[in-house]
C-alpha cells in the first residue's frame, strides 16, 4: 500500500491536453494561408489587397510570382490593378531568397505568393519552414487543378501543408450557370483532356487555344455552350 501523496495518476501521460504551462510557451509560428479557385475568380486581386493590408499595419512583405499572365515580374489582376513582384524561379531556393532580405538589413514579415500552384513541392516546403522557424506569415494563391482537372504538384503540398484553406469563389459561373470550378482547355471548340500541364494563357498561341471555366457536369462532357438549335428543328419539311 502507497501513502495517498505519492499515488501517480497514470492516465496524465496519456491525455492529449497539455499542461496550462506547456500551452503558454508554445512556440509562435507563422501561418500559410491557401486561397485557390478557378481563373477569373479574383485571387490576385485579392492577393494585392492583402498585400496593401499587411504594409498599412508596417508589416515587411515580399511579392513573389510564378508565370504571371503579363510576362513581367508583378502581379496584375483583370481588373487592371498590378505591383512589382520577384519572380521565383524554377529551382529557387525561397529560404536563400528571404535570407537575402535579411542580410541587407530588410525585414521579411509576410510573403504573398501568386500562381502558386506552379512552385514545386520542395517549395512549398521551403515555405512551411519559413513559417515554422522565421515566423513569416505566408498567403499563397492559385489554381487548383489543372486543365485535366488534376491537382497541380505545389497546390496538391499546399493542401496537405497549409494551416487554412480557403476557396475563393467570385462569380465564376459555367455557362449553364452553376459554379465554376474547372479550368478547361479549349481548341476548335473541343475540350482538349492531354498535353503539358503548364500552358500559360494570353500567350502566342491564344488565338487557337483558350481556357474556359466550367462546372464538374460540363467538364466532363466537354459541353462548352447550350446545344443551339439545329436548323432541321426549325424547318417545316
Ligand atoms: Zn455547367
């Protein structure tokens, strides 16, 4: 028989809730934020307005992009609104580029990323990493899936990796008016299903290749407008 003081309650180690003491000195980390939707849903527009948020609170941020659709190195939106970003290469290492920052004395609180579904795996955990250990916050935007409708290499990361997800959904609408939510590729009125991932729009090749927002059901049809009329309907013969 133990004395009642030393009696040790064995289910302690077990419980999943630490300590009140424990939770106050939980490490602070930064938080990657995952804002995704279809083309034209805004996202980039959004990304400038967190962007303008962060620096009126004078937080530090940097802008970075990957393949924005004007060929220069910021972020533009449709709706006519751009700002100068850094354009991340495809073997940058965005721990080395925030590091770079540092040593000539800037501060790096936030980073807004666009088209952020074409950085690679090892990038999104570059970014996960400057979040755990620097405490920078990070906002990511993109698409989510490809034109196949498969989940881009860097947002499939994102999904597993970020703290919050969050879809961005701006009156996107398939033509028959349901939500929008795949990014088809169309040439001669087809909905084409094979061909390279990256395909960036508003290119050379705009003129026979272009993208269409549809929903799941017109997606897999490939039905890209209301079937028009046929003229056999029309004719009294
Ligand atoms: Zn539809």
């Amino acid at each position: 028989m133990s004395e009642p003081g030393s009696i040790i309650d064995a289910t302690d180690a077990l419980s999943s809730v630490p300590a009140a003491g424990s939770r106050r000195c939980a490490p602070q980390t930064g938080r990657i934020r995952w804002y995704f939707g279809p083309m034209d849903c805004g996202k980039s527009t959004l990304a400038l307005q967190i962007d303008h948020n962060q620096a009126r609170q004078g937080r530090h941020g940097l802008v970075l992009v990957r393949h924005d659709r004007s060929g220069r190195p910021q972020i533009s939106s449709r709706i006519g609104i751009s700002r100068q970003a850094t354009e991340v290469a495809d073997d940058a290492d965005l721990r080395q580029l925030v590091r770079s920052r540092w040593a000539s004395g800037q501060r790096v609180d936030y980073l807004v990323v666009d088209e952020a579904q074409f950085l690679s795996t090892e990038q999104v955990e570059q970014l996960a990493e400057l979040a755990d250990d620097a405490q920078v916050d990070v906002y990511c935007f993109g698409i989510a899936t490809d034109f196949r409708s498969r989940m881009f290499p860097g947002a499939r990361r994102l999904f597993e990796l970020a703290d919050e997800l969050h879809p961005v959904q701006v009156e996107v609408l398939c033509w028959c008016g349901l939500q929008g939510r795949f990014n088809a590729r169309v040439s001669g009125g087809r909905v084409l299903r094979e061909g390279d991932t990256v395909m960036v729009a508003d290119t050379d090749f705009a003129d026979e290749v272009r993208y269409q927002v549809l929903c799941r059901r017109h997606f897999r049809t490939g039905e890209l407008a209301a079937e028009p009329v046929s003229p056999a309907q029309l004719s009294f013969s």
